[in-house]
C-alpha cells in the first residue's frame, strides 16, 4: 500500500506539535487530531491532512457525543445517515472508530461490527480507507493495531499509547456471511445497507448479540439513491422518532463543489426550483451568500450532464425529495420478471368430471373455463395450491385464486381464477384440483376463509398445510397475512424471483407481478407511509396468492431445495 502512496511522510515533520497540552487536546478533541496528526489519501492517491467537510464535521458533532462516556446514552441509540456518494462518510467512520477504539475514556472490550453488501467489498475498503488512515497517522501518538484476515472477515484490535491491550475490536464481514463471530456488539455499522441481498435477515441475525441493557450504538448508512425500502424506512422510523434516533442528512452542497469557484449568484439566472427549494436549503444549512453561485453552478452543471430525474435522485436538498423519490414504483425487480418471459406458455383450459358410480375425478379439456393447467401432474410429485380467498359473490369483486404449485422446483402448473360463486362451488374447485394433482395440500389465506375452509371438509378432503403445530392443533391451516407477515412473504416472494428459484408460467401472474407496486401514503399528521399494492385499475389477486406460496416456504425452499418446516394433516 505504501508504494502506492506518494508522499507518505507520516507526519513525523511536525514533531513540535507532540506536547504534552497537544497530545490531551487530540486525545479529547476528534477533529483537532485528525486535523493535525492524521491524513487520508485524496483522490491523486496523495496523504494529506485530514481537515472535516461541512458533512464530517456535522457528523462528528453529532455521533461522538453518542459515544463519549460524559455524554453517553446508557442505552441503545440508532443513527441514519443519508448522504449523496462521495461525500466522505465511510473514511469518516473509519477514522471515529478507530479514535473511538484507540483513545475514548471507558471504552474497553467495545465490539464493533462493520457490515458490507459483498465479502469482495471488505477487502477493498481496508486497502483504501482503512490502511491509510493507518498509514498516515503520527507513530509517537497512536496506539499499536493487531490485523487479521478471518476468512472474509478482517479484524483489528488495539492497543492504547502504553501499549496495553483495550480489548476493543473492529471487524469488518460481509452482509451476507451466515453468521458473526462476535457473542456482542455495541457499535454497528451497518454500510450501504439498502444494497444488502436481504437487510432484514441481517438485521435480525446481528440484533440478538446487542446488548439489551447499556450503551449500544446502531448506524445504518446509504445513498440518495438507495432504492430499498429497508433504509426508507430508517429515515422514516429516525425522523418520526428523535428521542431514540438521530438523523443525519448531507445534502450535496455541504460537499460539493470542492474547489470554489467564486461566482456571484446575483449574476446566474435563476430556476424556480433553485429560488424556491435549493437558496431556502443553503439558507437553513448555514451555507453563506458568497458560497451560492458556486453551489447553484454546480449543481445545474450537473443537472445538464446526468438529466432532471437522475440529478434529483443523486442530489436531493431535502428529505422529503429523497422519500418522495421512487414513489408507485414495482415491488419486484424488472430484470428478475422480465427472467420468467421465457417461463410463459399458453395453457390449456379444463373442466373437471367426477364420475358418479365411481368417484373418479377427471380433468376434461374444454374452450372456457376459470382453471388452466400448464404442466400435467407428474406421479410421485407434491403439490401445493396457495389459495387467495374472496367472501363476496358479487361479479364485481375480487378474483378468488388458486395456484398450483410443484413442490419439487417451486413450479406453476395449474392456476384457477373465478369471482361471483360460493364458497361450496369454490370448495368443488379446490377438492377437485387437488385430488387430480396428487392430493395436494391446500394453503389458504385464512383472513376470510372460514367458510371455505367449512365447504372443504365437509367434502372429507383434509390435505390442509399447517404453519405450526399449536394451528395444526387448533385446525387453523394456512396462513394469516397482517401487515408484518405480508412483508415478510412478499420478501421470499422477492427472493424467489431474484434468485429464479421459481417458475412462473401464467401471463396473468406475471402482468400482476409487474402492476404490483410501493405507494407512498401521506397520513393526516404529514408523515408518509409505504404501501403495497396494485396499480389504480389493476388486480393483485394472482400476486397475492403468489406471496401466500412464498410464506409457506422455508428457507432452505426458497433457495430452491426441497425441504419443508411445516407440519402437514392427512
């Protein structure tokens, strides 16, 4: 790393700044040591002194006094930082934790924990952000630090100005390791996290090794651009919620332009947007009069080369653009859909027959009919309907759905969709498909099911799937959908079809799939919430269904191998 750093000097030039008034001073004041015993490499590949932007100073300011023992919160604080790219923020925690670790007051056996989207990004962040913070700093004032590569883990730990071990441990893993090494952790970074294959799973893997009493300390950290809910909701959760979060937004005039150019805004002309959003924002941030034609000549700069809807999502001024941004947009990612085109086959459309004398029950082809079968059912096979029930029999309702699934590759092969019957006539359908496809297990959404569910059993079919034993007891089979459970089915839905461990053969499902959207609600009190829905004038019915499938899956299904952790009645 050295070699690749010019001018690499390691402040051992300014000897005379090492007394002892000094040395307390950088010992307590954060932005004085890096200021003076400590560089970062810039974008020339060059150390230079570590000297705050407007963003790292209002990031310091507010983070370290989380931390300080004469001001810590003795119990768990969350931090959100929402920030345009290259602003600073990443070589900023890098530099506190290591302050934090190497010289804070009542700081000792402190685990911090640093999460990255992918084990490749680990790597490449200690090279550059965290080795020439190292690199640059005074040797007669900072402490020995011990590395070590743990598989696609790195870890540092510390030693103080002594040279007695603090106990205190920085590790970086990445988001998708299955586990963390650490029994504790009461700093956690967790970086870029909206990008993470599955921030929620992560969440909770880490929030069991975060002390329940004391002081802890969890940052989320993302872009503008961050198109994850999972961080949306960070900023909403931290904006509605000041006592137990902090938010911290850098709007990108507190960065940028990095080299004034010293224009005079009086002799720009200027947009509505700049009068009316951009020169109240500097006002509020404290950005002087002599700095806005520099910042609005920036930005307009950059308005023309990215475009207006890209320029907005890259430099928002407020918070309110950023949560505005992406409004009624897909649920599911495009290029996961546009996957299961090939998947597409017309289908046939049947009619069942039971035969009186014999019981027998038959699929017959016909020209119209609510059932469609895409693959026929395969001896030795498992099947699964997910079923998405109505209680209205008006012509005006919703669908009442049926998928049919293989358990054995998570394929679509049959699909039933019909409105205006009973629940006795729906129950026929059921019975019927699931008697052709091997007995199937039938998974309801049980909300409205009740008198399906009645309709069923009468007809002796007992083939229900059972989320647990204590519902399986209580002969409640299916699955419930409330706000939190439809969010966590609608996440392996989304993983099923990120990871194309699903077979999606109906055009229906898959028109559905990509009318289903994210609306963003705005409450009686201001604040907004996210909801997901199908577009005005477009059904989910199909979806829905689909997502009651996802739910009945383990993990280890979602992956695309066959297990099952539900407890199943014949």
């Amino acid at each position: 790393m050295a070699r690749e750093i010019e001018n690499d000097y390691r402040l051992d030039n300014v000897n005379d700044r090492i007394s002892p008034d000094n040395i307390r001073k950088a010992l307590s004041d954060p932005e004085f040591f890096l200021a003076n015993y400590q560089q970062i490499v810039n974008k020339n590949r060059q150390l230079v002194p570590f000297e705050l932007n407007a963003f790292q100073k209002m990031l310091f300011s507010l983070v370290v006094p989380k931390i300080a023992s004469v001001t810590r919160i003795n119990k768990r604080h969350n931090i959100v930082i929402c920030k345009g790219r290259q602003q600073g923020a990443s070589v900023s925690i890098v530099a506190l934790i290591n302050y934090i670790c190497a010289f804070l007051d009542n700081t000792n056996n402190l685990v911090c924990l640093h999460t990255f989207p992918v084990g490749q990004t680990i790597a490449k962040f200690y090279a550059r952000k965290v080795q020439p913070i190292i690199s640059g700093v005074h040797p007669n004032l900072y402490p020995t630090m011990t590395k070590d590569n743990l598989g696609s883990s790195m870890i540092t730990t510390y030693k103080d100005t002594k040279g007695v071990r603090r106990n205190n441990i920085y590790e970086l893993v990445s988001a998708n390791a299955n586990s963390i090494r650490s029994d504790s952790c009461h700093l956690v970074i967790m970086d870029e996290c909206g990008f993470y294959r599955n921030p929620y799973q992560l969440e909770a893997a880490i929030s069991p090794a975060i002390p329940d009493t004391g002081f802890s300390l969890v940052i989320y950290v993302s872009t503008f651009d961050d198109k994850n809910d999972f961080f949306k909701e960070k900023i909403i959760t931290a904006r509605d919620n000041p006592d137990d979060w902090t938010l911290i937004f850098a709007p990108w005039f507190m960065t940028y332009p990095e080299v004034p150019y010293g224009i005079d805004y009086h002799q720009i002309e200027l947009s509505e947007y700049t009068t009316d959003v951009i020169i109240p924002a500097l006002t509020e941030y404290g950005v002087p009069p002599s700095e806005w034609g520099d910042k609005i000549v920036w930005y307009n700069k950059k308005l023309t080369e990215l475009g207006k809807v890209t320029t907005f999502k890259e430099y928002p001024t407020t918070i309110d653009e950023v949560l505005a941004y992406g409004e009624d947009r897909s649920v599911f990612q495009k290029e996961s859909l546009d996957a299961q085109e090939k998947n597409i086959l017309a289908g046939k459309k049947y009619r069942i027959v039971t035969d009186n004398a014999t019981g027998k029950v038959e699929a017959q082809e016909t020209d119209i009919s609510p059932f469609t079968i895409y693959k026929e059912p395969v001896y030795g096979h498992r099947y699964r309907i997910c079923i998405d029930p109505i209680t209205s029999t008006s012509e005006d309702s919703d669908n009442f759905v049926m998928h049919v699934f293989d358990l054995s590759n998570n394929e679509q092969v049959a699909t039933f969709a019909e409105k205006g019957l009973q629940d006795e006539d729906y129950a026929d359908w059921a019975v019927s498909i699931g008697t052709i496809y091997n007995r199937a297990e039938l998974c309801p959404e049980t909300n409205v099911a009740n008198g399906f569910i009645v309709s069923v059993n009468s007809r002796r079919y007992y083939r229900w799937l059972y989320s647990n034993k204590q519902n399986k007891a209580n002969k409640i089979p299916g699955l419930r959908t409330t706000v939190s459970t439809k969010e966590l089915y609608l996440d392996k839905l989304t993983a099923l079809l990120d990871r194309q461990t699903v077979i999606i053969h109906d055009r229906d499902t898959l028109d559905e799939l990509r009318t289903f959207i994210k609306k963003v609600k705005t409450k009686s009190d201001g604040s907004k919430s996210i909801k997901m829905e199908a577009k005005k004038g477009k059904k989910d019915d199909r979806v829905a269904a689909l997502w009651i499938y996802a739910g009945s899956l383990d993990n280890v299904q979602i992956e695309g191998r066959k297990k099952s952790g539900f407890a199943i009645a014949f």
